[in-house]
C-alpha cells in the first residue's frame, strides 16, 4: 500500500474515534461549569486530559509500526 493510502486509513479511523467519542465530550465528571443569569463558563479539565491521552496513544501507536 502507498504511503496516501495509509494516511487516509489512519485519519478514517480517526474520525471513526472522534465520532464515537464526541457524545461524551464536555460532560465527563471533573469538567467545571458555571452559569449563572446570562453569564456561562465551561473549561474541559477532564476532556483535556482524556483527549491528550487517547491521542497520545495514536501517535505512539503510529510511529511504532511506521
């Protein structure tokens, strides 16, 4: 297989992931959320910190078997 299409491969699979995952983004336990009248804030502390790791593992995972 060339090199594009084993890029296109991981960045479908990608996708795939994101996709599955999108639902639970911004309602995990540890994410801060405030609101108050017509005042809102939201920061992903726990998002941040499961999207780093998921894709910290792809990475690894692609340059392990590039």
């Amino acid at each position: 297989m060339t090199d594009i299409g084993k890029i296109f491969i991981v960045i479908g699979v990608i996708l795939i992931i994101v996709g599955l995952l999108w639902g639970f983004v911004g309602k995990l336990p540890g994410d801060i959320s405030y609101k108050k009248g017509n005042i809102s804030f939201h920061f992903p502390i726990m998002t941040s910190i499961v999207v780093s790791i998921i894709l910290s593992l792809i990475f690894y995972l692609i340059g392990r078997f590039k």
